[in-house]
C-alpha cells in the first residue's frame, strides 16, 4: 500500500512540474509574440490615438480659419465698388 502512495504522490508531482513547464512556455510564447507584434507596428509608422487627435485638431482649426478668410474675402469683394 505504502509503494502505491509513493506511486500516486510521484505521478501528482510529475504533473505539477509539468504544469508549470507548460505555464512558463505559454508565458514566454505570449512574450515573444507581444514582441513581434510591437516591432511589426512600430516599423509601419501607425500613429497613436493622441497623435491622431493632435492632427486632427489642427486640421480642424485650419479649416475654420480657411471658412473665416473666405468669408472676410467675399465680405471685401462685394464692398469694392464695381463687386
């Protein structure tokens, strides 16, 4: 009975060690491929969120100050005598 147990608590220990081999590798494979993938997205030049915005914003007040002159012109060209 006693040869039994012994065989029981190897076979459990067995198994915990395998366990945690296969957590390790699962780790280290779900490492890797963060890497990668931040190295393939940093070699295609993505923007982040807040540059986007960044852009966004500019782009947004150019075009109200480029709707603000064209007013300002065609307030000036009908003012000119002969517009």
């Amino acid at each position: 009975m006693q040869s039994r147990n012994k065989f029981f608590d190897d076979m459990s220990q067995l198994m915990t060690n395998a366990m945690g081999v296969a957590q390790g590798a699962k780790d280290e494979a779900e490492t890797a491929m963060k890497g990668w993938v931040d190295r393939w997205l940093a070699d295609r030049d993505f923007v982040t969120r807040d540059e986007f915005e960044a852009v966004r914003g500019m782009a947004q007040k150019a075009r109200e100050e480029n709707e603000a002159l064209k007013a300002r012109l065609d307030a000036l060209e009908k003012s000119k005598p002969g517009g």
